[in-house]
C-alpha cells in the first residue's frame, strides 16, 4: 500500500477565504488534488466526512 496525504481546508463563511490553508497544505506536499475545502456555516455538519471518504475512495 503506498503512502498518499489529504488535506482538509474549511471556512465557515463565504466572506473567509482559504487561500492561506492552501498554502499551507501544498507547502506540506498535500497534493492539490487531494484536498478539500469546505465552505460551511454549520459546525456540526458531517459533510466533510462525506466528501473526504469519497476522495480517499477514488484514489
């Protein structure tokens, strides 16, 4: 099984940008493809989960 890193960016407004998450995933060597950037406004919202599950899966 070979190694592969996610990465996870999330704002919780529209208003917020996530440029500075970004870059700081990419500068880890999350690679962009396997990040996700959540915009939501609901703290308990489980969509992220969703979203990330079907990343990893499609690798």
């Amino acid at each position: 099984m070979d190694n592969r890193i996610y990465g996870y960016a999330r704002v919780s407004t529209r208003e917020q940008n996530e440029d500075r998450q970004l870059e700081a995933l990419i500068k880890f060597g999350v690679p962009e493809q396997n990040i996700i950037i959540d915009k939501s406004s609901c703290k308990d919202s489980n969509d992220y989960l969703v979203k990330f599950g079907r990343l990893v899966l499609q690798q």
